[in-house]
C-alpha cells in the first residue's frame, strides 16, 4: 500500500477480547499503546529468564494444589526489536509499547460520550448503553484469548484493556515507515471471564457494528480538521 498509493495514514479496527472488568461487551475501545504480549522465551522450570525480558509468567503458580514444580516451566515476555526510518541504520531499538499517534488519539477523545448500538437485534440486547473509551493499552499476540486465569494475568502485569491478534503489528510498521496511525477495537467478549462459552458469537456482531460506527465519526472528524487546516 505504501508503495502504490498515496498514503496519509493508518485508521486500524476490529473486535476484540476484554481484559479488564472496567469495560464491558460493547464498548469501544480507542487504545494508546499497544504492545507484543506474544513473543516468549519458553524455558524449563529452572531456567533463568533472559536480561532483557520484561516479564515472566511461571506455570507453577497456577498449580492445583499449590505445591511442586510444573512441567512447562516458565515464559519470558520478551521485547520487540524495532526498526525505523527516524533511527540509526540496522540499529533496532528494544521495545515493548509503541504509541499511537498523540494528535489522532486527541482527536479521538471527542467521540468519547458517543452513542452505541446496545441490540443485536430485536431479541438480544445488552441491559447497559456501551460506550467508547480512549486512552487504555492494548495487546496483541497469535492465540485467541479465552482463559480467565491468563486475562488477569496479562491485565495485571501489562495493565492491558484488550486483546487483539493484529494491531501491534499495524502500529509497528505504521510508525516504523513514519506514517500517523490509530487503532480502534470493539470488545465482543470477555477473554475468559464469562460464565460458559465465549460470547463472541452472540456479540461479536454487535462489537463490529459499533466499531465500524466509531470509526466513521472519527474519519468524518480527521476530515473536518484537515481541511479547516487547509
């Protein structure tokens, strides 16, 4: 896209999993930070974690009963080597969080107090009105998150609001190239913490419509100040 079209910036959204009980089903998330909560250091039980790692998560504490060792050790959060135009030539910073874009992210901020969608149709409605947040972080790894135990894992040692599979690899290469970005996520389920199944199913359409919604608004808004700029 970069290399065939006349890019301005990246406006990222999708649905994704709630990992913090402040929020609710609904709710659309507009997200500061994102990080990598994916990339490991699988060790075995013993094993030191590495220097540079900015986490650990060691299975032995999730053990019923408590006592003994387990078997599949240890996970060490490790950072990302970014690269980027605005840094020295093959020289990768160490990073955990990249930022969306300050300016796209105020902007933002006056969707806040914006109206949802609260049914997904005439049978099924939240009993709450879903609202939209900016501010919080976010995280991304390659697994779909649905296990309570590791949602307050990540929400306690990351401070995460959501959990997505893709956006940390847009904000990553958006600001990578120099190009603003922001990423819009509305949350359809409950990463584990419901009662019975993921809801996703039920509400993930729901989630997308509010999302799709959202960022409407906002494009309508970066329009509107573009060309009171102009």
């Amino acid at each position: 896209m970069v290399d065939h079209f006349y890019i301005k910036g990246f406006i990222h959204f999708g649905i994704s999993g709630n990992t913090n009980s402040s929020l609710s089903i609904g709710d659309v998330s507009i997200p500061k930070q994102f990080a990598n909560t994916g990339l490991w250091d699988w060790l075995k039980p013993n094993a030191t974690i590495p220097s540079n790692d900015v986490a650990q998560l060691d299975f032995k504490n999730y053990n019923v009963p408590k006592e003994g060792n387990n078997s599949l050790g240890r996970v060490g959060y490790s950072p990302e080597q970014f690269y980027s135009e605005a840094g020295e030539p093959n020289t990768p910073q160490q990073r955990l969080w990249f930022q969306v874009s300050n300016n796209w992210l105020h902007l933002a901020t006056s969707l806040e107090g914006m109206e949802l969608e609260q049914c997904v149709n005439a049978t099924l409605c939240l009993d709450y009105k879903p609202k939209v947040v900016v501010g919080l972080r976010g995280s991304t790894a390659n697994t779909f998150l649905d296990n309570a135990a590791y949602r307050d894992f990540i929400f306690q040692t990351f401070g995460v609001s959501s959990a997505d599979m893709e956006s940390t690899a847009v904000v990553m290469t958006s600001l990578s190239n120099g190009y603003p970005v922001i990423v819009v996520r509305g949350l359809s389920d409950l990463a584990g913490a419901q009662e019975g199944q993921n809801s996703i199913d039920l509400f993930g359409p729901l989630a997308a419509t509010n999302v799709a919604n959202v960022v409407i608004q906002f494009v309508k808004k970066l329009s509107e100040e573009s060309y009171s700029r102009s």
